[in-house]
C-alpha cells in the first residue's frame, strides 16, 4: 500500500527487524514496538511519563521537536545520549520511511 | 524486627491493595499492608499523581492523588496498618498454617491470607551510572527519602532535575545543615513554582546549584565521604558530604515475587477468575499483577477483583463459613478498632 513505510528496530539483543507498517494510522514508534513483540514498553500508555519506551534515533530523519513532558523524562533515565527520544512520542507517518532506531537498554 | 500479626496481609498498597481493606472491613478482616514506596497509592502516587482519571464509575473526573486521598478515607474506619518504605521480600507459610512475609528492613507480617496486589512490580529507584554505587547504600547514599530527619545538620548532596528533586531540595534547607543540587541540564522543567522557589533559594545561598554536571565517582572507607562531579564534560571538581541522594524517580521490576512459588506468565500471576486465587492455597493475586484470559489493567476490573477474592480470603480464615452478604446501605459502616 502507498501509505506502508520501512523502519527497522534494533532490540536489545543487538537483532535487527524490519518492519513494513502503514504510516496513516496514527500509530506511534512505541506501539510498534509493542504490537510488533519486539520489546515490551509502555508502560505509561504513551504519555511520557515511564521512560520505559526510549530508543536511540540512528537515521537522520526529521522528528518533530521533543515537548517538555519528553524532555523533563529524559531528564530522568539513564543512558540518555544526545540521540535519544522517547518511541512513544514519535507518531509513524510517510516523512519517516527509512527510520532506523535502536531500543536503549533496560532502566 | 517488628512483627504484625493481620487476617490479611497486603503486598502493594496501590489502588486494589487499599480497595481490599476496605471490602475485607465489611466482612471485619482486619489488613495490613507493606508497599516499597513510602507512601501509600501504588501508580497513582509514583508516576501520574496530578492526571486526571475518567473512567472510575460514578466520577466524571479525579485526580489520581486524589483518588488515593479518597481511598484512604474510605478505609480510615477499618483501621488497617501499613509498613511503608519497606519491601516483601519472602513469603513462606509456616506449621500453624499461617503465612509469613518477610521485608528488607527484618518486619515480618503473619497472617492466614496473603493478598498480591503488587501492581507492575516493586518500586525500585533508577540508579545513575556510578561505578561504586552499590558499595554505599545504605551507608552514604539514599534513594528514596522516608525520614528527613536522618539528614539533621547533614551535609546533603541531591542529583536530579525533576519534581522530586526540587522538591527535596527545598524541604532539606529547613532540616540540612547545607544543600547542592546537581542536575545534567541548566534548565529545570519541574513544576513553575518549584523552580522558582529553587532559585529563590540558591540567590539566598541556601541551596548550591550546579549544573551541567554529573556526579562520577564517590569516595569513603565505610561511610561516604567525597564525590567527584564533572562539571561541562571537563572540569571535575570534589566535594565532602555525609549523603548523596540521587532521585531520578522509580521504575516498576516485578523483583521478589517472581521467586514465591506461584505460577507467573509473562510477569503477572496467574489466577482463577472464580476469586483471583494462585496456585497456593490462601494467596491471592489482584489488581495489575495478575493475568487471566481477557485480563485488563484497570483500576475498576482491580477493585472487582478485590471484592470476590475478600469472599475466599474469609472463608479460609473462619475454617469454611460463608460470609453473609450485605449491602453498605443497609448495614451502614461499623468500623474495626
Ligand atoms: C500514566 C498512567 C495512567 C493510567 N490511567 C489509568 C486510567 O485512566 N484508568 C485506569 O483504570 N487505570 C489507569 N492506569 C492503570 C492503573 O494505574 C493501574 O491499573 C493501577 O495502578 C493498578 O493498581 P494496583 O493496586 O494493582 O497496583 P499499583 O498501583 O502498581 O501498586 C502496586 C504497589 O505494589 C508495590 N509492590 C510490588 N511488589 C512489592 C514488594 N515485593 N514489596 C513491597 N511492595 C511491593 C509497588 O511498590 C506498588 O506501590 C494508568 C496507569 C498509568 C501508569
Ligand atoms: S510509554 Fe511511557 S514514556 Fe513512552
């Protein structure tokens, strides 16, 4: 379908999946994730108010800025890097075809 | 060691674990409940106490620290008793047919009925990457604040920059002899009103704020003495302290019931939905930690769950009777002293 888009995950075994999934249903990168049975994340249901969701963007795609809810989480976690986001804040759509991420490890 | 002596004893007292006391003081079981958390409210106290929650039937909209307010209300008559700050970490049953939980800090809790309502799992600080970290808990470094007066004219190291931290920080000035706060970033986003207040007091120097910096190294024999804090990824300066109190919030691990003997699927224990018991007689799972088919983490389906599996829990305790079923309104609330 037009609206599909590739994006590859890196768990936290180092296994990299490829991921074909529609870009139009408003679905987020932690849902994916979560649907997918790649890791389990979400605590929060999306809010940004766990930290159990965050990944490492690895492609230099354009994301929309971090909020200050996602920024004062990030505050909080370990192993932020300057890459770091929170996959529940990153809605899926067609700008992101090609997206690589990588999942940070365990808090 | 202190020992409680309860009909049920309560691990978790997140929502479903303070619902229980409550459909338990009906039937006049008497509860005690042990939560990691200093504070009673499970999720709800620890990671969205100011969201509101719409779907509690009969109440269009309330925060969540406020449903915990209510709850405890709720359960005030029945007189339960709480060992907060501490975690469960045995459970055995012993030759008299009781059970017998054990905490991290020696309280034990006896009592014929075990209740898991431990939710996502134990509370557990997450911890900064610090190589000798673990080597001081306990003996320089806290991470969860239950008693503020242990920090009485201490020299009180704080890192973090959210809610908590702020928080802290600015309760400490009243009680610590001298506060530094350490935060990765330069600007804070907790509350408005916190950050002022923090920086209000760093203009009157009753905090040090540093920022930008992260603290690397700790030093001390058997106590902390020193840390290290890099300052801009270059300059590293030492400081002396007698507690450095790292709070970057907490994280649930399902931890010590994993190891209970009771059957768990994917982190959650399974139960039968006829009174959400385990596979050992007189222990209940309810609430988030449990798993069934069609399960759902709710508050509501949690509080369900705690009415039906209260039923069982009395007819173990009184050898078989059934308890006679009675509506509030008709009954009224007769409290248990
Ligand atoms: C951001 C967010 C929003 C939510 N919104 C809603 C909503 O709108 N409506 C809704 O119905 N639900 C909502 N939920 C889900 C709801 O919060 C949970 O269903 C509920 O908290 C479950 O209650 P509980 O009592 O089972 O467990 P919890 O609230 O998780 O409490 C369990 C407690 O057990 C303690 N514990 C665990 N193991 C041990 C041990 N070994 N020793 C000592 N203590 C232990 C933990 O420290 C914890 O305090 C939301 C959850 C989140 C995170
Ligand atoms: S799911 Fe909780 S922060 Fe993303």
């Amino acid at each position: 379908m037009d609206s599909d888009i590739q994006i590859s995950i890196t768990d936290r075994n180092d296994k990299t999946h490829m991921l074909e999934v529609p870009s139009d249903i408003g679905m987020n990168l932690m849902e994916l994730c979560n649907s997918s049975e790649i890791s389990k994340m979400g605590i929060c249901g999306g809010i940004a108010l766990c930290g159990s969701c965050q990944v490492y963007i690895e492609s230099d795609h354009e994301l929309t800025d971090c909020s200050n809810d996602e920024l004062s989480m990030l505050d909080n976690l370990m192993y932020v890097k300057s890459n770091s986001r929170l996959a529940c804040q990153i809605k899926l759509n067609n700008k992101l075809n090609g997206l690589k991420v990588r999942i940070a490890p365990d808090q | 060691m202190k020992i409680f002596n309860t009909d049920i004893a309560i691990v978790g007292a997140g929502p479903c674990g303070l619902f229980s006391v409550f459909e338990a003081g009906l039937l006049g079981l008497k509860c005690h409940l042990i939560d990691s958390l200093p504070v009673a409210g499970g999720q709800l106290s620890e990671i969205y106490p100011k969201k509101p929650i719409y779907d509690i039937p009969g109440i269009p909209e309330i925060l969540a620290g406020d449903l915990i307010k209510n709850l405890m209300l709720q359960i005030a008559p029945f007189n339960p008793s709480f060992t907060l700050g501490e975690t469960v970490i045995g459970l055995s049953k012993k030759e008299d047919g009781k059970f017998e939980l054990e905490t991290n800090q020696n309280s034990v809790i006896r009592s014929k009925v075990v209740a898991i309502a431990g939710g996502l799992g134990n509370f557990e600080p997450r911890k900064p990457q610090i190589e000798n970290l673990i080597q001081y808990e306990n003996c320089g470094v806290d991470y969860i604040i239950k008693d503020p007066e242990k920090y009485r004219n201490k020299k009180v190291v704080i890192s973090g920059g959210g809610d908590s931290a702020l928080d802290w920080a600015i309760y400490l000035t009243e009680v610590a002899n001298q506060v530094t706060l350490i935060h990765r970033r330069t600007g804070f986003r907790g509350a408005p009103e916190s950050v002022s207040k923090v920086m209000r007091l760093v203009q009157q120097k009753k905090i040090d704020l540093i920022t930008n910096a992260e603290v690397n190294k700790l030093i001390g024999n058997s106590h902390l003495t020193n840390i290290e804090i890099k300052i801009d990824n270059s300059e590293t300066i030492s400081k002396s302290l007698d507690f450095f109190i790292p709070l970057f919030g907490l994280v649930p691990k399902l931890g010590p019931i994993a190891t209970w003997g009771l059957n768990i699927d994917k982190q959650a224990i399974e139960v039968n939905t006829l009174d959400y018991s385990t596979n050992s007689k007189g222990i209940f799972a309810i609430g988030d930690i449990n798993t069934y088919p069609g399960k759902l983490k709710l508050i509501l389906c949690g509080f369900h769950e705690a009415t039906l599996m209260v039923q069982s829990a009395y007819r173990i305790i009184h050898e078989g009777k059934d308890p006679s079923f009675k509506y509030t309104t008709v009954t009224g609330i007769k409290g248990i002293n």
